[in-house]
C-alpha cells in the first residue's frame, strides 16, 4: 500500500466508502443485530435479511448508542491517504451506504471534514447501483476521469465502475477502471 499516496496526485477528487474502507465498524453491526434480537426475543443465529422493520429500527438505534460510545476502529493507511488528499488539494468526499447520523458521528473520529457527504439514506438505488456515485460526480462538478474511489465491497466497487470511475480495492490494493 505504500504506492497508494502517490496515486492520488493524478487525481482532483477522492472519493472514500466509509465501513470497512475507513473505519472498521462491521463487528459493531453484529453485535448491534445480537443486541437487538435478543431485546426481541429472536435467534440471532437463525437470522435471515432483509429482516422486519421492528428489528431493523432497533438495531440501527443501538448501533448508533455503539458509535457514540466509541472509540470508533479507524483504518489507518486508507485515513492517511484520507488526510493526505487534504494536505494536497484534492477534493474529498464519503460516499456511503449508511446513514447521516452514523456518518456524522463516525466524522466527530476524524481530523479533517469530507468536502462532500453521501449517504444511502437518500437514495432508492443503493450500491451496487451507481445513483450515489452519479450525484456525488455531478455535485462536484468533476470529469470522472479525475476521480479516484477507495473501496471495500464488491457492490461499491461495482457501483464505482458502473459510474465509469476508477477504483482502488482496498482489501487486495488493485485499483480497476
């Protein structure tokens, strides 16, 4: 990964996922859905998704009461890139699934603001469709040839392509598009 910071000078935008490329939150969803059925009274282990909205609303809730009591396992080479686009003048913006609130608590973690917030909240069509990666683009005002997405998913990466971006894999550190 330590070619990853010279890569980005060919770039005016970076675009970063947040779960699983910046911050490593997946075992705080998990323990957020044991919670949450146990409160319930359900099986965690027999589970199936999309589960019921009931369930679904608590566990977004004691999620978010796990974000707020932190600390928040930030992946430290993707976040120095993170800063490093700062210190060179690109734009930056998060691109993510999830919800404003858990972006917003997940920033309070980080030295630096993204210029620009997506969340999946606002949109039908989450990753793997390109919608949140299209309006990203078009509210930056920027040729997606000058584009760079760090990702950690098979559906961002998906979408990032399907924008006609390139993409660095930050799981295997092979960059596509």
């Amino acid at each position: 990964m330590k070619i990853l910071p010279k890569i980005i000078e060919d770039f005016e935008v970076i675009f970063f996922d947040l779960d699983g490329t910046l911050v490593f939150t997946e075992h705080l969803h998990e323990k957020a859905y044991k919670k949450a059925c146990n409160q319930k009274g359900i099986s965690y282990e027999s589970l199936t998704f999309p589960v019921d909205k009931s369930l679904y609303l608590l566990k977004k809730n004691i999620y978010l009461d796990l974000l707020k009591q932190g600390p928040i396992e930030i992946n430290r080479p993707i976040y120095e890139i993170y800063l490093q686009a700062f210190d060179k003048n690109k734009k930056v913006a998060i691109v993510s699934n999830t919800l404003h609130q858990n972006i917003d608590t997940i920033l309070l973690s980080f030295n630096k603001r993204p210029d620009f917030v997506v969340s999946g909240e606002d949109f039908d069509k989450i990753k793997p469709f390109p919608d949140m990666y299209n309006f990203a683009i078009e509210n930056l005002g920027a040729r997606t040839e000058k584009i760079l997405v760090f990702e950690d998913s098979d559906p961002g990466i998906s979408a990032a392509i399907s924008a006609g971006l390139k993409v660095m894999d930050v799981r295997t550190g092979v960059l596509y598009g």
